[in-house]
C-alpha cells in the first residue's frame, strides 16, 4: 500500500509533497477569477447567489427570479469555499477595519498602475465597494490551500506511478519535480483555475484503473473511485466530460465485466446530481449549464453557446499559438510524439490510452469557440492534459543521453519559473515575453507586482521589492526539509 509517511522511500513523497506546495504558495497570483466570487458566496452566505459581486465580472451574470451567479461549473468554488470558510474570521476582521480607516479619512481609490485599462477599473471599483483586500487575501487564501496542495498532490502521483515504471526512486524523483517545475503546471496553479484540477483528478482516476502498484482493491472498488474522479472533473467544468468519457471508456477495457459500466457510473452518480443540484437551485433546470442562461458575449453566436464543430485554425492554436499552444508554453510535450517509437517502458495500452486523452481533448476544443480568449490568461483550456502528455515524453526523455536530457530539464524549468513569475503572456512575445522580462528585469513574484502597483498605501513598494529574500528562506526552508538522514542516498 502507497500512503504518505515520512520513513524510507514514503518520505519521499510526504517531503516532495510539502515541498512542492510551498514553492508553489510562494508564486501566488491574485487574479480575482470568476471561481472566486461562488466560493466567497458559499464561505461567506452558504448560496450559490453572487449578488453582491454583480457587474464586476464579464462572466457574471443575473437571470431574473434567480440573482446573480458565475458562468461555469461549481466544483472549484466548492473546494476553494472549504479554507476561506475556516479563514473567515481573520478575513473579516482584517476586512472590517480596513473599510472603517478608509470611511473615516474619506479616502479616494488610489492609482492602480496596470497596464490594462479593466484592470484598472476593476481595482477602483472593489475599492468603492470595500472588497479589494478581501479579494486579495481570499485568492491568497484559496490558492495556497485549495490549488498548491491539490497540485502538490497530483506531483505526489506522478512521482508514485513513475517510481512504478522505471523502477527507480531517484529517476522518478528528479522526473516528478521536472513536471512541477517544467511544465504549465507551474504556471497554472498560480491561482484557481477548475481545468487543471480536472486534470489532477482525471489522472487519478486514470492511475486507479491502471493500478501500476498492484493494490490488492478489488476491482470494482477501483471502479467505483474512477468513477467519482470522472464525475468530479464534470463537476468542475463541461470540459469534464472528456476526461468521464475516456476513463469510462478505458476502464471498460481493463475490467471487462458487465458490472463495470454500473459501478463506474454509480461513482460518477454523486458528482454529477451535485451539479444537477446547483443548476437546479442556481436557474430553475438541472440539465442545462449556466453558459445556457448567459448573455450575448463574443463568440456565442457559433453553435450553441459558442461551441461548434472542430475547427483546423483552432487545433493549431491549441498547439502552437505563440501564447498559449500547448507546445509553445510547454516545449516538453513534444517528447510525448514519439513516445509510441520510443517509451519501451509503457504498457501500450496504456500509452495509447494517454494520448488519446489528449486527443479528444484538442479536438474538443478545438469547437469550443472561448479557446480564442485565452491569449489574456495563458494555457488553460488543455490544462486537463499537462498530467497524461509528461508520463509519455518522460519515457522518452530517460531514454536520450543524460547531458541532452539534463539540458532539456534546464531549459523547460527556466521558461516555466519565468512563466510562473511573470505571467504576461498577452504583449510581446507571448510565451517568449516573461522569459526576456526576467532576463533583463530580474526575478520577480506575481504578488509583490500587484502591490508594486498600488499607487497609495504602499508606496515603499513602489520600486519594486526584490523576492530574493523570500527565495533565500525558502531555499533555507528546502534544504531543511531534505538535509540528509539516517538513510540518505
């Protein structure tokens, strides 16, 4: 049985796990996202009504007789409700005597100094309405303990199933941090974001059917805990079904049982009449999404509600838009291609199970018009593939000469820290932009940015504050964690 202990080859994953939530805690971004907003609600009222946040979201929206409310699936709201939920009291506090100090000096918003005009609007009006520091400490909140631990997790699985594949603890260790730290994981867990905990649940209810360990579970258990995993990534986004449908379909040809189909579907059962249940409290009808219910914005017209059939301009941007394509943000992934020529070491079905993954997730949203947007967030959309794309172009990657494959991680970890750190992908160059801003301009954290740019109230900030310190302790903090023991290697 794999769990986490912090005694011989378990200890491994119980110090990488902690490890890899504190680095990505430390690159936290503030990004008021639309999955903040239903979380806040649900921590704050226990409803799914934003009503107070109308109008400060382009993806708010009020439908008559139901109030306000986001338009996209609650799974991520609900998990990130949890720690703010727990933290609320602080928040409160912190909250209330903030907006007190401003109401008795009449002060005005101050400057926001972003290089986007939305922005800038934005931060002046959740200051007129008294919500810019809750804003702020609730992303803080729900990214250090909702999205890093949940990736922090999905590193922890990677490093289990690799460890199963090569055999090797430290092949498997050195590959595992490769995938926190050199891939769009990296950059994508800088904040909420539903896609790529689809993706972290999608892939374990991949390793669950797979059981490359040999767990003594019977297999309908397996089955059944598949199943909750696929109607959890449906919980989180429509994209979801993607990742229902493949693991259903590949956990059918593993257990070929006439009970596998009922035991897969009843562990998706929970999730999705949770989903059916908002909908229903949230617009009156538990089978449509809240897309459905949305008003006219660019690109709804094509198909219904802005999804139509593939559309060949869009698989190349998926892949190779200088922006966001899953090739250009995560140059890694290329490994993955010829990985059915050269990853001896993976199950066939299993490799072809990967791919196809990701397969019908690029053609899927190759439909889905809003993939056009993504230019101002970054990768996000093919998030739910970063997992089952590394596993083949690590197989790969092991097999080319240590100094070519050590140059590959070098280079793959530089541009994700860098793309972690800067984030600005729609300027410039694209993907290539942070890389040169860090190159010239010097490390840098997303938040110490935004409070670089607040005009008043932290002007020592102005400047800019170097994140160095802040490095060095975690560093510090790192190499307490893995200083050599009693079994060192």
């Amino acid at each position: 049985m794999i769990s986490f202990n912090f005694g011989g080859m378990k200890g491994i994953s119980g110090r990488l796990f902690l490890s890899c939530w504190l680095v990505f805690s430390l690159h936290v971004a503030t990004n008021t996202v639309r999955e903040i907003y239903l979380a806040l609600a649900i921590g704050d009222h226990f409803s799914f009504r934003v009503d107070e946040y109308g109008g400060m979201h382009p993806d708010l929206f009020e439908k008559p007789g139901y109030g306000w409310h986001i338009g996209n699936n609650p799974g991520a709201s609900m998990l990130a409700a949890v720690p703010y939920a727990l933290a609320r009291p602080v928040v409160d506090r912190v909250v209330a005597r903030v907006n007190a100090q401003r109401a008795a000096s009449k002060a005005e918003p101050p400057a926001y100094n972003s290089p986007w005009p939305m922005a800038q609007n934005f931060y002046k009006e959740a200051w007129r309405r008294g919500f810019d520091v809750k804003f702020g400490l609730a992303a803080i909140i729900m990214q250090a303990f909702c999205m890093a631990p949940i990736s922090a997790a999905g590193v922890v699985l990677m490093y289990w199933l690799l460890r199963a594949v090569f055999d090797s603890e430290r092949i498997a260790l050195w590959l595992s941090l490769l995938y926190a730290f050199g891939t769009p994981l990296f950059f994508r867990t800088g904040y909420l974001n539903q896609n790529m905990i689809a993706g972290h649940f999608a892939f374990a209810g991949f390793l669950l059917l797979w059981n490359p360990w040999g767990l003594d579970w019977r297999p309908r258990t397996r089955i059944l805990l598949a199943g909750l995993a696929g109607g959890i990534c449906l919980l989180m986004d429509y994209s979801g079904a993607v990742a229902l449908g493949v693991l259903g379909l590949y956990g059918l040809w593993k257990e070929r049982r006439v009970s596998t189909p009922l035991w897969y579907a009843g562990g998706a059962a929970g999730p999705v009449l949770l989903l059916w249940f908002y909908q229903w409290r949230s617009f009156g009808n538990p089978f449509l999404p809240g897309q459905h219910w949305m008003p006219p914005v660019q690109w709804i017209e094509r198909g219904y509600q802005g999804v139509s059939g593939p559309q060949l301009d869009l698989l190349w941007m998926l892949a190779f838009d200088y922006r966001f394509g899953l090739f250009v943000a995560g140059p890694l992934f290329l490994l993955a291609l010829a990985a059915p020529f050269a990853a001896r070491r993976l199950p066939r079905v299993e490799l072809h199970a990967m791919l196809i993954m990701f397969a019908v997730f690029w053609v899927f949203f190759s439909g889905v018009n809003y993939t056009r947007l993504q230019f101002n967030t970054g990768i996000r959309y093919l998030a739910p593939v970063f997992p089952f794309m590394f596993v083949p172009a690590a197989a790969v990657l092991v097999r080319l000469p240590l100094r070519l494959s050590c140059l590959i991680g070098v280079v793959a970890v530089f541009q994700a820290w860098c793309l972690a750190m800067h984030r600005d992908v729609e300027r410039g160059l694209g993907v290539l932009d942070p890389m040169l801003h860090v190159l010239t301009g010097g490390f840098r954290l997303p938040l110490l940015t935004v409070l670089s740019r607040i005009g008043s109230g932290a002007e020592f900030l102005a400047q800019g504050v170097s994140p160095l310190p802040l490095f060095v302790l975690t560093g510090a903090v790192l190499y307490v964690l893995w200083r050599p023991g009693e079994r060192a290697r």
